[in-house]
C-alpha cells in the first residue's frame, strides 16, 4: 500500500465541559513524567495555556492544552454533531456546555502514525484525570467528526484500543438503491481513509466492517479486502482507499463517476 495522506497541521480534541474546570500545569507534567522521564514543558506557567515537547527520533511533539469557548470550533462542532447519530442525547449534553478545554498537537514532520496517537492520548488522559467530574464531558474529536461521551470514549479505548475514538464512520444515500460509507479520522494520523459505495444494507454491519478495516491499517497489517487507491467522494478532500466490502457482488464502485459533494441536510443522518 503506496498511498498515503499528509498529515493535518495539528491533532485537536475539544473537551466540553458545564462548568468552568481549572488546570494545574505543574501537576500535569509530573504525572507525564511518569509516562516518560524526558517530558519537556513548554510555554510557561499560565493555568489556561501551557503545553509540553515530547522528543522523538526527529523534532519532537508539540502539545498545547489551553480554554477556549465552548463555540471556538462552532462549524467543526455542528459536523460532528450531524455524524454521530449513535448517541441520542448529544445535541442536550452540548447544549449545557459553557466552557471547554482543548488540547492539540503538532508534529512539524511526519511522523508514525501509532507514535502520534498514542501520544496524543497520553496528553489527554492526564488532563482528562484533572477533569472533576467526566460524567458530563463531550469530547469533541475534530478529526474524525464526532462528538462523543466520556463513557463512549472509555469504551472505544478498551474494545479498539488506541484508534477507537479516533475514526467515524459515516453513511449517507446517494440513490434510491446504494449509499456511500467512509471512515473519517485516518488522514489526521497519516493514513488514508476508507470509503465504499455499496447496495442499501445493514448500516451497523458497514460500520462494524469499516472500524475493523481501519484497525487492521492501523496495527500494520494488509487489508482482507479488494481496495483501489483514489480520492475521497465526500467532502473533505483526501486521499482515501475504496474497498469492496462483498466479494460475491463482484461490485467495486467506479469514484470516476462520482465529484467530491458535501452531504446536505437530507442527507444526513439525525
């Protein structure tokens, strides 16, 4: 597999909070400390914005944890609130929020995708474990488009591992017979994303196939199904793998047909 997407500038999560949360920098590099001895912190004292550098074999990763306003990533915010139909209560548990942590990281070159994300997570679990209370966080994960509870959350990291939270997947009609899925969250961590357009079927199964295909990519193993290498259908452009999900159909969807297009309300699932 040749294909490859550039990785997006930072990695962001937005954690949603009902009440206003203060952070102890101090505290939060000791207990990273206790992930890796060689933690740098960057950016001062502030409570409200601080961060760390954590090396790697080439610059290292840069992790900024600063407050910002429950709307600081509005447009973002209503995308991920359109693509998780799964949770009922989302629009409710957002709704309450007033104020919001966000942490972010860079890396300035290409680097492992595996590195970066369990990095990442390293960063936010510590400041997550400083949160009061998590019954009433929404973690709004940018890359993927999605908006999660703390529950889900716990619950992707133990059924997945890593890359759970980390990719949605989203469904969406585009005839009266087929409709097109896609992972979205690959190409924040350096790989491409999955889509396929397939014969109305199970949505939970075409889900369930995807998050597998897109755990097999992640742990570095090849791939159980036909793929071809092309560009993303749906909106945002990148580079992404169609794959045929049903060798008996003998169906692999021709994209050439198909120009980027942004799902409209229709379209998209509530």
């Amino acid at each position: 597999m040749s294909l490859t997407a550039a990785p997006i500038p930072r990695y962001t999560v937005q954690i949603l909070l009902p009440y206003a949360q203060a952070l102890d920098p101090a505290v939060i590099h000791r207990q990273l400390l206790m992930w890796r001895d060689d933690i740098e912190a960057i950016g001062g004292t502030r409570p409200d914005h601080f961060g760390f550098a954590i090396p790697t074999h080439d610059l290292p990763l840069l992790a900024h944890v600063f407050q910002a306003p429950p709307d600081a990533y509005g447009a973002q915010l209503d995308d991920a609130l359109a693509w998780s139909p799964t949770w009922p209560e989302r629009h409710a548990a957002v709704a309450r929020c007033t104020s919001s942590i966000v942490v972010s990281m860079i890396a300035h070159r290409a680097v492992n995708h595996a590195t970066l994300l369990l990095a990442f997570l390293s960063v936010l679990d510590t400041v997550l474990g400083s949160v009061d209370d998590l019954r009433t966080a929404v973690l709004h994960w940018l890359p993927a488009q999605r908006v999660l509870s703390f529950g889900q959350y716990r619950m992707l990291r133990m059924e997945l591992g890593p890359c759970g939270p980390a990719v949605n997947v989203r469904i969406a009609p585009i005839s009266p017979t087929d409709v097109i899925a896609d992972t979205v969250g690959l190409t924040g961590l350096g790989l491409p994303d999955l889509q396929t357009i397939t014969p109305c079927t199970d949505a939970a199964a075409i889900t369930g196939k995807l998050v597998q295909l897109a755990r097999t990519m992640f742990v570095g193993d090849p791939l159980d199904v036909a793929w071809t290498e092309q560009s993303a259908i749906v909106l945002p452009c990148r580079d992404a793998l169609t794959v045929q999900l049903d060798d008996d159909t003998g169906f692999i969807a021709d994209v050439a047909r198909h120009r980027p297009w942004t799902p409209s309300a229709e379209d998209t699932p509530h």
